[in-house]
C-alpha cells in the first residue's frame, strides 16, 4: 500500500500517538520511570474498539478496502 512520505495522517499507528500526546499534555512526570508507568497504563487502557476508533479514518478504510485487505 503506497504510502507518500511524511503523511503521517495516512499512518494508523500515529494517530494512536496524536490521541495519547493530547492526553500527556498536562501531565508532568518528575522521572523517566514514571512517564514510562503512565505510559505503558495508558496504552494498556486501549481497548480494540477505542483502537478502531482512533484509526478508522474514512481515508485508511478506503484505501486497506481497495487493496484487499
């Protein structure tokens, strides 16, 4: 699946990054552990569905649609 460089909105994983960056933005670790706990939490509360959600974008859908997958 041909993807253009730097489109970082075609690439699911960073929309997964996006939605916990917005969420990081007040929070401020004192350590590099405990951004790592808050870290691993956050991405342990993903559900598959909230997953889905984040990166079912009408434009990745179409195009993993068209591809066959």
């Amino acid at each position: 699946l041909f993807q253009p460089p730097h489109c970082p909105e075609l690439n699911p994983i960073e929309q997964v990054w996006q939605y916990l960056k917005r969420r990081f933005r007040w929070h401020l670790p004192k350590t590099l552990e405990e951004l790592r706990q808050w870290m691993t939490q956050k991405i342990q509360a993903l559900s598959p569905e909230t997953i889905a959600s984040i990166t079912g974008r009408a434009s990745i859908l179409e195009a993993l649609s068209v591809a066959g997958i």
